[in-house]
C-alpha cells in the first residue's frame, strides 16, 4: 500500500512542477504552402561578359 500512495504522490508532485503536455497541432497548422515563383528567362541566357568575370574567380578558388 505505501508504494501506491508514493506512487501517487510522486505523480501528484509532477504534475503540479511541470503540469500537462501541451494539445498537440495538427500538420496542416504547421506547414505553409506558397506558389513558386515563374523562371526568369533573362537570368538563364548566356552572357560572354558575365562569363569573363566568373572564369577567373574559378581559376583562383581552385588554386588558394
């Protein structure tokens, strides 16, 4: 019987420091949905001059 009421009270006691869990939420509370965004085609062609400055940072990252 003493392990039951110490049993008890230990319960008693946790829940009065640390109380209940709190109610869980739901996925779809959690996740947020957005609309991708359209390609650029501007940004995909080619440019020989954007070219000529990205080359050489290369070349260096490679060497250091």
């Amino acid at each position: 019987m003493e392990d039951r009421n110490a049993q008890d009270s230990g319960s008693a006691m946790r829940r009065a420091r640390f109380g209940a869990l709190p109610e869980r939420i739901a996925y779809e509370d959690m996740a947020e949905t957005k609309s991708a965004s359209p390609r650029d085609p501007a940004r995909d062609t080619y440019d020989p001059e954007g070219m000529r400055n990205l080359l050489p940072c290369l070349a260096w990252d490679l060497v250091l």
